[in-house]
C-alpha cells in the first residue's frame, strides 16, 4: 500500500487585500491589451455602468500617468490617477492606481492578458495597502461589481471594433 502526501496549496500573503476579477474575450491578446494603450481606446469603455471618463493627461509608458475624472451617473466627480509601472506587450500591465500622484490610499493592480484559443483571458489583480481599504473598497464603492462591468465594457468594446475590422 502507497500513501501520497498532499499539502494544499498555500493562500497568497495578499488574499485578505486584494480583488481579483476576470474575464474571457473574444479576441486575441494583442487586440485586448490595444485597447489599454490610448486615451481614445479608454475613454470608450472604462469605469462601470453609467459613468463617464474624461481625461486630462495620458501618457502610455513605463513611468507614464493617466490623469482622469469618472463621471458617476448620479453626478458625483471622482478623480482618478494611474502611474504604469509595468508593460509587457501583449502579456502584463502593472500600474499604481488612486486619486492623485501622492495618494496615501493608492493601490496596485496587475493586468495579464493570456491566450485561450481564440479567445483571450484577461485577470485583473488588485492589491491595497491593507485589508480594512479592500473592504472599503467593496462595500462603499462596489469594487468587484465595478470591475466585472468594467471588463464587460472592455469585452464589448474590443469584440465590437474586432468585429468591424477595424483596430480598437
């Protein structure tokens, strides 16, 4: 008689803070990590259900910001920074994302975009300074929602613009 030994697998050090949400796109990586890349690519699918982006700045590089206000539907203006910190064609964006440059409250997020076939799956990886900011995070702002629809939008955007045959 044989015994296997299994040791089950260990929790991450982030799992109390961190979200992680994902997707399946149609689309190959190359055309979903496209749309990451300009401010007109962006401003027609990112944020949630309802709200609206405008930018002030943008700059797509290691190092580079994105400055921006989302617009929510009840009015309200939320500034928003990202700073990349990482980008690795067609495969990892990495960026630091919170209200302004010196946010005591910013937070990471890794984005990797990996081949599936025809389709591309796509794994947002976001982890806060603490636990007691992601559940902040989720309860006040709906953080895990907000970032289903936002990939929802990503997904419709680029399978629509895929589906005209032009880039996204």
């Amino acid at each position: 008689m044989s015994t296997t030994e299994h040791t089950p697998t260990a929790q991450p050090a982030t799992a109390d803070r961190e979200i992680v949400v994902s997707r399946s796109i149609s689309a190959p990586p190359e055309l979903v990590f496209e749309a990451f890349t300009e401010v007109r690519h962006l401003s027609q699918w990112w944020g949630p259900e309802g709200f609206t982006t405008t930018t002030r700045a943008f700059e797509f590089r290691v190092g580079g910001e994105w400055d921006f206000v989302m617009h929510g539907p009840d009015g309200t203006d939320y500034p928003e920074w990202i700073s990349w910190t990482e980008i690795t064609p067609p495969e990892r964006i990495a960026l630091r994302h919170g209200e302004h440059r010196d946010d005591p409250d910013s937070f990471e997020s890794v984005l990797t975009f990996t081949p599936d076939g025809a389709t591309t799956r796509l794994e947002m990886r976001t982890v806060f300074r603490t636990a007691a900011q992601r559940d902040e995070a989720v309860e006040k702002y709906h953080a895990i929602e907000g970032g289903r629809q936002t990939l929802g939008h990503l997904a419709a955007y680029v399978t629509r613009t895929a589906g005209t045959g032009t880039e996204p």
